[in-house]
C-alpha cells in the first residue's frame, strides 16, 4: 500500500508567510526603534586649550632670558596666571612667574617677553629647560627648550 502525501493547501501556506512577514517586521521594528533609541546624545563644548609655540632664549656667559610664545587653540578666551621654568633632569623648579593674568583670544599668539629674566647660567645641570604655562583654570602647556 502506497501512501499517498498530501502538500500543504494554498491557503495555508500564504497564511504561513503573511505571518512570518509579520514576526519579521515587528522583530526588526524593535531592533531599530532599539538602537535609535539608545543613540548617544553629544553637546558641543567650548574648551579652553593653549599650545606654546616657541620659546626664544637669549643668553650670555652669565644669564638667560626666556621669552615664550603662547598660543590659545581652544574656543574661549584664556587667561594664563603662572608660569614656571624646570629642569627637567632634576625636575625642580628653577623660577615660577605667578603674576602673568594676561587673556589671550582664540586663535592669537601673545608673546611672553623676558617672562624670566635674568636666570644664572648654572641653574640647570643638563643643556635643555622646560618652561610650563598655566592658565586660571588649570589648563597646561609645557616645551622643551635646548639651551646654547
């Protein structure tokens, strides 16, 4: 005796895929409502950001004379209050300058004229200093300067 196998009815198997169709639709409606959901929100911020562009050394047997140029890159006005002069193989700090209180807009360079004077040429025990700019709010730039 042969069996005899019957397919599914046309009905039926249209209905299997309109469900299916349906599952599908409501799996990915809730994936992507999901992820939009959880999209981080960002705020721009203005920073306060300076870079020192160079530092000149003038020097003679005896002293240097640092004069520091000091960039603000950031997006707010920045108003530097300290600077200090290192060396950097000891890491001591040779003179400090607390009375700077000079703003600097975005974008400007202001240059730092004789900001230390008069330093003894024996100050440092290797042949580099770091000078340290520091702003009201606590923001830093440091550089290496070679001396001759």
């Amino acid at each position: 005796m042969v069996k005899v196998l019957r397919g599914v009815s046309p009905v039926v198997a249209t209905a299997l895929l309109v469900l299916i169709a349906i599952a599908t639709a409501v799996i990915l409606y809730l994936w992507v409502s999901g992820t939009v959901q959880t999209t981080p929100q960002t705020s721009y911020q203005l920073q306060e950001r300076i870079k020192i562009d160079t530092v000149d050394v003038q020097s003679n047997t005896t002293h240097y004379n640092f004069t520091v140029y000091v960039r603000n890159v950031g997006d707010v006005n920045a108003t530097l209050s300290t600077a200090y002069l290192v060396d950097p193989q000891t890491n001591s700090i040779v003179k400090v300058n607390d009375t700077l209180n000079i703003e600097i807009k975005p974008g400007n360079v202001t240059p730092l004229i004789n900001v230390f004077e008069n330093i003894p040429a024996g100050s440092f025990t290797g042949n580099t200093a770091l000078v340290r700019i520091v702003t009201t709010n606590g923001v830093e730039a440091t550089y290496m300067v070679p001396l001759k």
